[in-house]
C-alpha cells in the first residue's frame, strides 16, 4: 500500500465494495481517531450498492462537513 501527504493530511487510495459487483477507487485520508464507522457521501455509497444506516452532520478529518 502507497499513501501520500497532501493538503497537510496523510492520504490512500482504497477501494470499497457494496452489493453490486463492483468496487469503486475512492482516496482516503488516514484518521488517528478511527472508531470504525465510515462516511461517504450518498454519491459514492449508492452507486456501490451500499443502504443507509443512517444520517447525520459530521466534521471529516480534513475539517469538511458532511
């Protein structure tokens, strides 16, 4: 796995699967403060075949609200 920095963050590129049978390339910034949940925007979950569990604001680790 090869990362870079960027904008100040730590950065990789992943792929994420749902329910349809293919993956989507999406780059991720690396977050000390993981707690196991992952947030993506409704136009990178959707196409992938993931379902909601549920909504609400948050601040991402780069200081973007989603």
């Amino acid at each position: 796995m090869r990362g870079r920095f960027e904008g100040g963050f730590p950065w990789i590129d992943i792929e994420i699967a749902g329910n349809s049978e293919q993956a989507s390339p999406v780059s991720v910034i690396i977050d000390t403060g993981y707690d196991g949940y992952v947030t993506l925007p409704y136009i990178a979950a959707f196409p992938i075949g993931l379902t909601l569990e549920g909504i609400g604001p948050g601040i991402l680790a780069d200081g973007s609200f989603s």
